[in-house]
C-alpha cells in the first residue's frame, strides 16, 4: 500500500482513498490492483516466453480497461535490482526533475521507489509505491523519481505512443 508525505508538514497518508483524493487535485491518478493474482496456482502456471510476459498475461485485464480508459497503445515490464548493469546511471534519468509529454503510468509489481510531484501550488510530496500501486503521474505535472533502499522495483509501464516517454528536464 502507497504511502504519501507532504514535504515541510507532518502530514503521511497510508488509506487508498485518501491518497486517491489527494493525488486528484493535483490531477494524478491511483488505484490499486490485485496482486495477490500474481501468485495463484493458475498465475504461476501460465505458459510464457519470459517472465515479463507472463506479468502482461496475469494483469492483461487492468491493462486492457487501463488502455481504453486513458488511450494508451502499449505495455511492457521493467525490472530493476542492484545487478541491473548501469543501474545508476539509469536511475540518473528518473531522479532529476522532468515532465513529459505524455502520462507516466506505472504498476508496481514488486520492490518499491518514490514518485516526488512538484505541484503547480509549489506543494511538493512524497508518494512512496509499493506491489498492487497503480499512479497515473499526467503529462506535463513536474515529477522525479527513484528507488528506495533495497534498489528494487518491477513495474508494468503503459504508454500512450509506442516510443515510450521522453523526459523534458528543468533548467
């Protein structure tokens, strides 16, 4: 379950619709998926090519009902860990401030990292994902990102253009 901090407040919420209410105004989205199907019998005897493409295959139906809601044309699966070659200058990407100009939709799988929203009120926060966390982090909403301690994260990535995002850096 997600957690959110306000920066220079006490203020944490732990409740998905809370965080779900928060995140709304500043025009984010968060729901959260049952990752509990990743590990039925019938989950883990799915025929695939690769891991990956058996996370598609177990959440196909989210990622369909995603697609159509938010006009998205693909999906893949990202999986980082401390062995990920260049781990840290791929991280070096996500964790300066940057928008886009398309969503940046991402479920986590596994692991978890920490998506900071610099809001258009100055209001920057903190909302930490975790497995069965879905944010939809719209284009144009200055963000950066990056992992916890553990170093870990997959996550099911959905795009609006089958080129994948491209970052627009602050000066």
């Amino acid at each position: 379950m997600a957690e959110l901090r306000v920066r220079g407040t006490d203020e944490v919420l732990t409740d998905a619709a809370a965080i779900d209410a928060f995140v709304k105004g500043y025009g984010l989205g968060y729901e959260r998926w049952d990752i509990s199907k990743l590990h039925t019998e019938e989950a883990r005897a799915m025929q695939a090519e690769s891991e990956q493409e058996r996370i598609l295959k177990v959440f196909a139906d989210e990622i369909a009902a995603l697609k159509e809601r938010g006009g998205y044309q693909s999906a893949d699966v990202i999986a980082l860990t401390p062995e990920t070659p260049n781990l840290d200058a791929l991280l070096a990407k996500f964790d300066k401030e940057h928008e886009h100009t398309e969503d940046e939709v991402r479920f986590v799988v596994d692991g978890r990292g920490v998506f900071t929203i610099h809001g258009e009120d100055d209001k920057v926060f903190d909302v930490e994902v975790h497995p069965g966390d879905l944010l939809v982090v719209p284009q144009g909403t200055w963000h950066w990102f990056d992992l916890c301690e553990d170093k870990t994260i997959t996550c099911i990535r959905v795009f609006e253009s089958k080129d994948g995002w491209v970052a627009h850096y602050r000066d």
